[in-house]
C-alpha cells in the first residue's frame, strides 16, 4: 500500500467541492479570465464580503444607484434585481444580499462602453436588504434597499 | 453545445441590449435530498462571460445565490446590427458552455 498516496486521496477528499471545483476549473481548456473571488463569494458578512469583490468595505451611499427590486418578494428563490448606476465611470459592480448565508451573490466588471446597468435574478433566504455596490473612479458607492420574502429561496 | 444558453441582442441607437438566459440547476450545496437526506452538491456557474467584435464587454463572477436558470441583462453603447457576440460560461465543475450570434 502506497501511504503517500492514500494521504494525498484523502487531502484532497478533504479540500471539498470548492477545492475539486479550482482543480477541476483548471482543466478545463477555456483560459479562465479572472479568478474566481472565493474569499469574497464565503465571506459570511457583507463587509468582509465588500472587501474581496470590490476592494474595500468603505461605500458612499448615493442616490445616483438605482436599485430596482420587488417590496415584497413571494418566492426567494427567484427576486428579479436591476443596478442601474448614473456614476460617471463606473468600472465594477455587486450586488449583495445581507442576510444570505454568504451574502455576495455577484460581481461585474464592466468593458468600456458598457452601460453601467445589470438585470439578473437572485435567491434569498429571508427579508433582507438588497445592497448594490459600485465602483467608478477606483470609489465605492453604494445603495440598499430592503425586500421582504415570504418563502424563503435557499435550503430545501 | 450552446443549448443552454438562448441569446437575444438588439441594438437601437448604437446601443445594444443584450439578455441572455442559462439553463443550469445553480445548486448551493446546502440543500439536502428530501428522500435520501443527504447534501446536493453544489453546482452553480462561476464566471460569465460576454464579448462583442473581439473585446470583452462585461465579465461576470456568480456566487451560488444567483437564481437557478440564471437570467442576466446588459447594455453596451457603440453596438450596430450585424455584429458579432459571444456569452460563455463556466461553472464549478468545470462545465462550460458558449453561444455564438448576431447582434439584431
């Protein structure tokens, strides 16, 4: 019996989906872009959460981010979010759920002549608030806006 | 492949709408089979994609909280019809998938 080997099985048995996910994101042939901000995406607070996608955990509040989401959310699997930012230069965005398990749902970088606005759709496990982060001109700026949900959309 | 991703670009006034949506089951990892009691493994995308003419217009990186069959809308300016874009993905695992088409 090879010990070295046996070690090596269970070490990397051990490291979990995210551990076979980086190796298994290695393999395959499309060169990734930009690595995948898994500190940031397990980061349980939103602050620390800020800190890995965007930089820092500093936001100005602006009202210049519009953030569109529902007052009451029936289904929290499925709450439909619209980031439109009239910031000049704005480079990055996220959108953050505060009192989901791991409360960054997604992060953008925005090409040149991209508009700074963002439509997709995210799951939310209970009432919380909708936090859209920004970035322009290396800046922070942010907006929230609170979504009640009456079925939760996270855990079976 | 390009099944699971349907693709819709329409430009107006040079600028370009683009909607794009996955099919992908976006399993957390912390829900649990109800019959077997044991975790689903997680799946969900990680990075999205988008290029128009060559040049990247919007790179995206999801967490799992991103809702299952995910739907993702954009706008780029300096867009005409006729010109090329490309959506890809890639998830944890490692599956990826791209779409090829047209801006309309």
């Amino acid at each position: 019996m090879n010990h070295n080997r046996r070690t090596l099985l269970k070490g990397s048995l051990a490291a979990g989906a995210v551990g076979a996910a980086v190796s298994a994101g290695l393999l395959t042939p499309k060169a990734v872009m930009a690595a995948w901000a898994k500190d940031a995406f397990e980061a349980k607070e939103v602050g620390a959460a800020m800190k890995g996608s965007m930089g820092s955990a500093d936001a100005t509040s602006s009202d210049k981010i519009k953030l569109k989401a529902p007052d009451i959310a029936e289904n929290g699997a499925v709450v439909p979010i619209t980031v439109t930012s009239k910031i000049n230069g704005t480079t990055n965005m996220s959108i953050l759920v505060a009192e989901n398990n791991t409360p960054l749902t997604s992060t953008y970088e925005l090409g040149p002549n991209t508009e700074a606005y963002i439509s997709t759709r995210v799951k939310m496990g209970k009432t919380s608030e909708v936090i859209a982060v920004i970035k322009a001109d290396g800046k922070l700026y942010s907006t929230k806006k609170e979504v009640k949900v009456t079925i939760g959309g996270c855990g079976g | 492949m390009a099944k699971s991703i349907k693709l819709r670009a329409k430009a107006k006034d040079g600028v370009a709408t683009v909607k794009a949506l996955i099919s992908h089951p976006m399993e957390t990892g912390l829900r649990k089979d109800k019959k077997s009691g044991k975790p689903i493994p997680a799946e969900f995308i990680q990075e999205v994609v988008c290029e128009s003419g060559g040049k990247t217009v919007l790179s995206a990186q999801w967490g799992s909280a991103i809702s299952k069959n995910p739907f993702i809308s954009f706008k780029f300016s300096g867009a005409k019809s006729g010109d090329s874009i490309k959506v890809s993905w890639v998830d944890n695992k490692g599956n990826s998938d791209s779409i090829d088409s047209k801006i309309k």
